[in-house]
C-alpha cells in the first residue's frame, strides 16, 4: 500500500529497509537507556549485565 507503482522487488526490499531500521534503532536506544550508568570502562565491567540489548517495546515485538 506504501509504495502502488512499485516492482515485487521494490517493494520487499522496501520491507526489508524498514524492519533493518526499526530493529537498530531498537537496540540502539535500549543499549542508551542500560547503559546510562556506566561512564567509563570500569562502569562498563562492572555492570552484571550486558549493556547492549532491545528497548523493551523492540524486545517484546521482534521476531523469534
């Protein structure tokens, strides 16, 4: 529906562009919100955790 005059192949990779972006942004914004704490290294290897991860809502909505 976005995209009517578009090939099959326009369009998937369309999808495709789109699911990239959300995904990344997703783990971009969760990697700012755990890792808000941690100002240098020794914040970093202290943390028990893993810094890098979804946002809640991209992790409760993304694939399997």
């Amino acid at each position: 529906m976005q995209f009517p005059g578009a090939s099959e192949r326009v369009q998937m990779q369309e999808v495709v562009r789109g699911l990239i972006n959300w995904l990344v942004s997703g783990l971009i914004e969760g990697t700012i919100e755990t890792a808000a704490g941690a100002r240098d290294l020794e914040g970093v290897r202290e943390n028990e955790s893993r810094l890098a991860r979804f946002s809640p809502s991209t992790a409760r909505e993304a694939p399997n």
